[in-house]
C-alpha cells in the first residue's frame, strides 16, 4: 500500500516551491490532478479499510456462530 507520508512530503514541497512563486493556479491544478488520480484509483483511507475489516471479522464470527447453531438445530431435529 502506499505510504501517505510521500504524498504529504510531495504536497509540503510544492507547497514550498508554488509559495516562493506566482503560480498559485499550478498549486490548484496539480491539486486538482492528484485527487482525480486517486479517485480513479478507488483509493481509501487507513481507517476506512479498518473500520471494514473490524466489520467482517464481526460477521464472519456471527456466520461462525449462526453455523454451530444451525447445525445443533439439525442435529436435535434429526431424533
């Protein structure tokens, strides 16, 4: 996965560069450019895939237990 530090270390010195020079407009631009990137990349962030996985790992323990008791239903139901 990629590091967020390189794209905060990226922005900090283009921030750098645009803020020692008129070209406000290639700050928004290249802006602009990056977050459509990503978008298109379908990124997301730490927390949302966490929150993801904390959530599928509480439903493949509720499907773990619906199991044992399903089948504990079919094993009382078969005498």
């Amino acid at each position: 996965m990629l590091d967020p530090k390189i794209f905060e270390e990226l922005n900090n010195k283009l921030s750098a560069l645009i803020a020692a020079s008129p070209a406000r407009d290639i700050e928004r631009n290249v802006k602009a450019l990056l977050a459509s990137v990503f978008e298109k990349m379908e990124l997301v962030t730490r927390e949302e895939f966490e929150i993801q996985a904390e959530l599928l790992a509480r439903t493949r323990e509720k499907l773990t237990a619906l199991e044992a008791r399903v089948a504990e239903l079919e094993k009382n139901a078969g005498k």
